[in-house]
C-alpha cells in the first residue's frame, strides 16, 4: 500500500511510526505488535500521537490487539472513532494540522 494507493491517513501513520517511534513499517503487511515492532510504551505513544494529530478520541475500553497489527488496522481505529470526522475529513483532503491553512 505505499506509494499512490496510500491515503492521507496511512501516509500520516507512517510518518508517526518513522519520526516518533523509530520504527519502519513493513510493506508486506507484517504484524507489528505480533512481530515485535511495537511493545507496550510504543502502543501508549502512538495513541497519543494518533489523539494529538487526527484529533479523535480512542476508546481505550473498546481496543483489541488486533487494531494495531496492521497501518490499515490503524486507520480503520481513526475511522471509526465517533469524534474522527471532522479531522479526517480534513486528512483526507490532504492537509494535516502540519499544514499551513486547511484548502478553502
């Protein structure tokens, strides 16, 4: 999925994974809490990142391991989060809060 196929939002997570976590998500679609890429801190860190930047709130109570083996598992987390559409829509039109100005 990297590359043109990617959305906003996977391009986004890739960014958190490299520039936060110090981890290179594999392309094939590894596991990466069943293959060891992320651990505990990481999971702490990266839904930190993923409330500060997409502006949602993850209901911590409703989180399987399986919501982070994947970046399209991740992504559907974001999705689906009740508090994700506005922050997503904006993602998807292609500007982060990193931007300079949402397009008009």
């Amino acid at each position: 999925m990297h590359g043109e196929l990617e959305s906003d939002i996977a391009r986004n997570l890739r960014g958190i994974f490299t520039e936060i976590l110090q981890v290179e998500v594999p392309s094939d679609g590894a596991g990466l809490v069943s293959n060891g890429l992320i651990d505990s801190l990481a999971l702490v860190e990266l839904l930190f990142e993923i409330e500060k930047r997409f502006e949602v709130t993850v209901d911590f109570e409703r989180l399987e391991t399986h919501d982070f083996e994947t970046l399209e598992a991740i992504e559907e987390l974001i999705v689906r989060s009740p508090t994700s559409q506005p922050a997503v829509l904006q993602t998807q039109a292609g500007w982060s809060k990193s931007s300079p100005a949402p397009p008009p």
